[in-house]
C-alpha cells in the first residue's frame, strides 16, 4: 500500500514535469560567447575568487545540507553544478540561515554574492536593488492539509511556512488573508505541524511537498489542489556591476542547460533519491511487516527454546548418568515405542531394596551409589537387545522385558536376588513386582504403576519377596482407588474414629496414657484398618487431614474430661513422616490443641524412627519446637529395621517406643548376647534421661522380661487391644 503511494506521488511528479516546467532549451549545447568582462569574470571566480552562492537549507530535494557534513545536495546544486560545467564560473556555497533572515535579507547584509532557488517574486522582479536570472528551477508552491479538509471552507485557520520562504508568506496571505502564519524552522516541521493539528494548511514549494509527503507519517495529508502557485525560482543577486556580469554568465549558461539535462537532474531526486526513510518512519511504514516479523520471532524464539529446552530435558531426562539407565520419563517413552512393535509377551518387573536409606548412612552414600551401579549392571545381564532398564529414583528401578512367560520372568528375577543378596546384609531385602503387559490400550503410567503395586504387595508380604499383579491385585487397586475418591466424605461422616490402646506403667500395671489409632468405620458397619489404607493415604498426602482429625478426636476426648473433672491421661497420636515436610505443621498442631484448651504435655507426638532420620535437621528443629512448646515427644518403632544411635542422643524426645520385633527376637533366640543388647539400649535410653516404652507385649513372659531389665512402660495385648473410646473409658473406670 505504501509503496503505491510512492510510486503513484513519483509518477505525479513526473507528471509535473511534464505539464509546467516549461523547457529551459530545446537546443542546448551550442557553444556560449563571453565578453571580455565575463571572461574575465569568470577566470576570476575559477581563480581564488569564487562566487559566494547562499544555498537554502532544509528544502530537499530542492537544497539541503545533510547534518555533520559539509555536503550539499539537491536539484539546485546539480543544476548549479551544470551551470559551472557550462561556463566555467565557479561558487562557492554557503548555508543561507533562514532561522535568521530571508535570503533576500542575508544578500542585503552581503553575507552572499547569489542566492539560488529563490522564487521569482513580484517584488523581486520590481526590486531594482536586485537582479534576477533566468528561471533556474520550478519554483511552484503547493497546499497541504488533511486529507478530510475540504478545501472550498477554509476560511480561517493557521498555515505553516518555512521561516524565510518569502514565497511561502507572501502566497499564503495573498490566499488565505484570514490565516494566521506560523513559521518553522525546516520544512519537515512544516508538514509535520499540518499531521500533528497544529496548523491546517502547509505552504510549500512543490518539490519539497511532493518529497516530505512520501513519508508514511503522512500518508493522511494531501495537496488541495485549487491553491497551487505557478511560478519559477531563480538565482538572485544585488544589484552591481559583478553581479550583473554573473547573472550574465548564468543565463548563458542555463540558456545551454537541455531538457534532458534538467529532467535528468529533477529524476535523479525523485526516482533514484526516494524519500529518506528516519527510523520512526521506517518503523510506521513497516510496522504490519515488522509486527509480523516480531510475532514470528517471538513464536521462533519460544519454539526454539521450548525445543532446545526438551532436548535438553530429553538427555536430561533419559539416561541416569549414575547407572546409564533411563529414567522413568525416557522408559515411559521406550516402552511405548516398544510395546508399539513388539509381538512377543512382555513383562514390566518393579524392584527396590528395603532399607536402602539404611544402607547409605551403613556404608556411605559413595558405597550406596556403588551399590546401585552394580545392580544396574547385573540386571544388565539377564536382559536381551529390546529390553530396557531404568531408575525411577533411589533404589527404585523397573525393567521391561519380553520373555515367553512368566514362569520364566520369575526364574529370571530369583537369579538375579540371588546375585544382589550377595552384596547388603540378610536383613536387606529386596521386592519385585510384575506387571505382564495383558493389555496395550493400558496407559503406560497404569501399567507402570501395577509393577508398583505388585511390588508393594510383596514388600507387605511375610513370605514372598516377588508379586505378580493379577485380578486380586487389580481388585485392591480399584479399592484403593474408591478410598481416596471417598475420603473426603468419609472425613465428613466422622468415619475415621480414634480407638484408644492404654499404656501401662510397668511396676504398678496403671494406665498411664493410650496411643490413639485409627480405625475407619463405614457407614455400611465395617471396620477397615490402618494397615489398608495408611501407606495409600502417604502416598497422597491425604495422610495429614487424617492425622489431625485423630489428634481433634483426642482433644475432644480430653477435653471432655476435663470438663468432667475427670483424671486425665495423656493420649498420644501418631503423626506420619509426611508433616516433617510442611511448614506449618507445628502452627497447626498448636492452633487445634489450644482451641480445645488442652494442657500441652497431655499430647504425645508419636513419630516413627525413619521418619525423624529422613531429614535429621529438619526434624530435629520441628520436633525441638513441638517440645519448645510442651508437648511429648516419642520415637516410635525404635529397633525397627536398623537404628541410629546418633539420632538417639541429637533428637529432642521424651519417650523411646521400643518396636515389638526388637525384644522378640531376643526372646526367641535367649541368648545371652541379645539380652545384653537390649539391657544396653534400655540403660543407654535411661542415662538420656528418657523413657522407654515397650509396645506389641502379648505374652507374660515377655512382659516378666521387659520389667526384669527395667523397661518403663507397656502397651500390647498382653494388656489390652486398642479400645473403642466406650470401652476404653470402661477400662479407666475399671481401674479407679
Ligand atoms: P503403630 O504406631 O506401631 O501402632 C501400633 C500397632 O501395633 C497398632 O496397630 C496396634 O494395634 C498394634 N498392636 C498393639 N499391641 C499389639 C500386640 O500386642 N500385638 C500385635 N500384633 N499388635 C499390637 P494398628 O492399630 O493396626 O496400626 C498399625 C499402624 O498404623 C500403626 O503402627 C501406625 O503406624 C499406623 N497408624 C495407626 N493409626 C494411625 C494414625 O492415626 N496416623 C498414622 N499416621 N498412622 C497410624
Ligand atoms: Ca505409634
Ligand atoms: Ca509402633
């Protein structure tokens, strides 16, 4: 669109050429006789004395002196130029000031011997302090305005002229005598006054006009064309004898200048000189180009680094660089590609290792990163070409493989446990999971997380160490399923209910407190245990809703004690390794148990072992408040797996919680060595100044065992069960 509007303001020019510029010579080219004055005159211009010629600035194409240069351009120029390549005279140009004066003023005050381009005025022509030569130029003058200005209803407004354009003053009263005048300083400004609305009119030599309107900023204005001014520039001088001669010279040597030749210079501004394009009009004229051009950028560059960024991710997230398996993101992606082309049976197996963490702080992380390579590589051994090795995280690793069957997948998985159980401890063990791929429309996330599943099942297990997932499997799954989509409601309903099993002093078999457990009684009457839902709602963290709906149901148990007046034992509640990771879980333990006004040392935060040496700091710094505050604190399932002494000694706690298996297998095997362990840990707990609680007591030989070495307090079968809160309140009566 812009560009036709160029090409059809150059075609117009040409167009004006055509139609006023009356031919300068027809018949140029004849050789120019001098008179002895002029001959002389003109070798004195050529020798050290050249005429002083004012030049108008800011009127290209007309004239103009680009800034930071000593240039001068414009059709006046090259026709001066052609002018002395005719005669012989030669100039010497000058900037004419026209901030200051006119030209007409500046030859006056001798500042300049000739002025070119001015315009052929009426008083000029009368003028006799001055002479004027021949017509050296078009000089006409033409109106701009808006386009939307009708020009047959301007009557009053402002009109722009060049400060110093004689011309453009003396037309611009002689047609608008209503109009008040106001001067710039350049002729872009001119133009510019009319686009911004500050004047309504430009009155403007034609040249210039016709170039300044090439700019896209004023693709709105346009020449009205009633008001145009005929009329030729000249080359003005004072009127003296030297003058004279010079304007003498000039006319011979216009009078040589050919049509060709004048046009030639008039095209070579218009055609081959466009309209110099600032950089705001560049970016206006191209700004639908250049609004595409960023958009596209913008698109490129987003596409680029989304691209760089999942290539990156891609061999980020690909390969392990400890073990060069892939991880679970890169397996999700080759077991699709697999499953894809694949026709022989394929099995997905799911294994880690029990305790790994233990391992690590056994032997060092250096020796558990080694640990984890080898198994890496021995899995590598059983697997053929297509089957494919990764690392979910830790010690966790799935494989898929296609074998004939899955007799043969579970042969494969004996072999290689073998092989790893030579490398940890018996107490280590490690649980595999199958999932054999049945059906390929399964979303592979499903698929992987049936291996999961199986392998859990296994790790639950007491007698196998490998879980095939089948039909039984995917009943629990969908079970499992329905209870995180009903726990909400079931919160509602007060489902989860809190059963109370006491604790026993040892020495006077009192009840000196009870560890509330949950237990989810449905609406349909049934009561489904922690052990079926509690690792299910870890995994979610629906884990911490449930924990404090436990310790609101022992405030509420408490606090209607002790509105009863009645003797208050402290209940302790089990918190999972989950909260150790939340912020605010001291602020809101502390918010529910002060609303229900509950002495603080009545709340026993009951923690597992593993869960405080997860992150020992930050457990360490959790429970230091909790205690801070005034509330117990107790390790629970101490011996458990393996123990840390360290954590024994550095964490803030009140009780030890010393887990069944502990003294059971020191029972069973009575050795003497097991008995001094135990007598040791109970006498270590007891120099920390702390309590020691021994829990799962189901038999009187134990128990005669444990208050032989001295243990605090008891809590197991051997005693009670956990009691639902009417039983269990028999139970205190019973002992009042
Ligand atoms: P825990 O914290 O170690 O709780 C003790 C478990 O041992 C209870 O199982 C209890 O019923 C059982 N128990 C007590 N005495 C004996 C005994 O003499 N012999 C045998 N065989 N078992 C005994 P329960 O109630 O099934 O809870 C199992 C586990 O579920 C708990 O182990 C605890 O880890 C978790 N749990 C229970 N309630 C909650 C809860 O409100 N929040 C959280 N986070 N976990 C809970
Ligand atoms: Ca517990
Ligand atoms: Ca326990």
């Amino acid at each position: 669109m812009r560009n036709y509007k160029r090409f059809s303001i150059i075609i117009a020019s040409i167009f004006i050429f055509a139609m006023y510029i009356q031919p300068i010579n027809t018949h140029a080219e004849t050789s120019i006789e001098y008179t002895e004055e002029e001959a002389a005159f003109i070798s004195r211009t050529q020798n050290g004395e050249p005429i002083k010629m004012g030049i108008l600035p800011h009127t290209f194409p007309l004239s103009d002196t680009p800034p930071n240069t000593q240039e001068y351009v414009g059709t006046n120029i090259e026709m001066l130029k052609l002018i002395t390549s005719k005669t012989g005279l030669t100039f010497e140009y000058s900037r004419i000031n026209l901030e200051e004066k006119s030209p007409y003023q500046s030859l006056l005050d001798h500042e300049f011997m000739l002025v070119a381009g001015t315009i052929k005025l009426e008083n000029f022509l009368t003028n006799p302090n001055l002479v004027l030569s021949d017509r050296f130029d078009d000089g006409s003058l033409i109106c701009i305005s808006e386009k939307s200005t009708d020009p047959n209803v301007l009557n009053t407004g402002k009109i722009a002229v060049l400060k110093g354009y004689q011309a453009g003053e003396e037309y611009s009263k002689k047609q608008f005598p209503s109009h008040e005048i106001v001067y710039y300083d350049d002729n872009a400004q001119v133009v510019e006054a009319v686009r911004k609305g500050d004047a309504d009119i430009a009155m403007i030599s034609r040249y210039v006009g016709i170039y300044e309107l090439q700019s896209p900023l004023n693709e709105n204005l346009n020449v009205i064309s009633p008001y145009q001014v005929e009329i030729d520039s000249c080359i003005m001088g004072l009127n003296t004898p030297d003058m004279r001669i010079a304007i003498s010279i000039i006319n011979k040597g216009l009078s040589q200048i050919s049509e060709n030749e004048y046009n030639h210079i008039q095209m070579n501004f218009s055609l081959t000189h466009p309209y110099n394009l600032s950089i705001v009009e560049y970016v206006y004229e191209n700004r639908y180009f250049l609004l595409l051009g960023l958009c596209s950028l913008f698109i490129f560059i987003v596409l680029f680094r989304k691209l760089l960024s999942t290539q990156k991710d891609r061999s980020a997230l690909s390969r392990d660089p400890l073990t060069s398996a892939l991880t679970e993101a890169g397996f999700e992606l080759a077991v699709t590609k697999l499953i894809s082309k694949s026709n022989k049976p394929l099995f997905i197996t799911d294994f880690d290792l029990s305790n790994f963490s233990t391992y690590n702080e056994l032997h060092g992380k250096a020796q558990g990163d080694e640990l984890l390579k080898s198994i890496a590589k021995i899995v590598g051994t059983f697997l053929s070409d297509q089957d494919i090795i990764c690392r979910s995280y830790a010690d966790n690793f799935k494989v898929i493989s296609s074998k004939n069957s899955i007799e043969d997948v579970i042969s494969e998985v004996k072999q290689a446990n073998e092989i790893f159980n030579q490398m940890v401890d018996s107490k280590m063990i490690f649980n595999f999971g199958i999932y054999p791929i049945v059906d390929t429309s399964i979303p592979i996330s499903k698929m992987l997380d049936f291996a999961t599943i199986a392998r859990k099942n296994a790790k639950h297990s007491s007698e196998r160490f490998i879980d095939v997932f089948d039909e039984t499997l995917y009943q629990q799954h969908m079970k499992e399923m329905q209870m995180i989509e009903y726990f909400d409601k079931a919160m509602a309903n007060k489902e989860f209910v809190a059963y109370y099993q006491p604790k026993y002093d040892v020495k006077t078999k009192e009840i000196i407190g009870a560890e509330a457990l949950v237990r989810w009684c449905t609406t349909t009457g049934k009561i489904i245990m922690p052990g079926q839902f509690i690792d299910l709602f870890e995994k979610n963290g629906l884990i911490q809703k449930l924990d404090f709906c436990m310790l609101e149901n022992a405030c509420v148990f408490l606090k209607k004690r002790i509105e009863l007046g009645q003797k208050i034992i402290p209940i302790s509640v089990n918190f999972s390794r989950i909260h150790m990771f939340s912020k605010d879980f001291v602020d809101n333990i502390t918010e529910l148990v002060e609303r229900y006004e509950i002495p603080k040392h009545f709340i026993e935060v009951e923690c597992t072992e593993t869960a405080m040496t997860y992150d020992t700091e930050l457990s360490k710094d959790i429970l230091g408040q909790l205690r801070k505050k005034g509330f117990e604190i107790a390790m629970d399932d101490f011996g458990k797996g393996y123990s840390s002494l360290n954590a024994l000694s550095t964490m803030p706690l009140d009780v030890i919680k010393l887990d069944s298996g502990f003294f059971s297998s020191t029972l069973e095997f009575d050795t003497n060595r097991a008995n001094k362990v135990i007598i040791g840990v109970i006498s270590l707990v007891h120099d920390l100044s702390l309590k020691i609680i021994a829990e799962g007591v189901e038999t009187q030989e134990q128990f005669e065992f444990l208050k032989s070495i001295g243990c605090d307090f008891i809590q197991g079968y051997y005693f009670s069960k956990p009691l639902s809160e009417e039983d269990f309140l028999k139970e205190l009566y019973q002992e009042l």
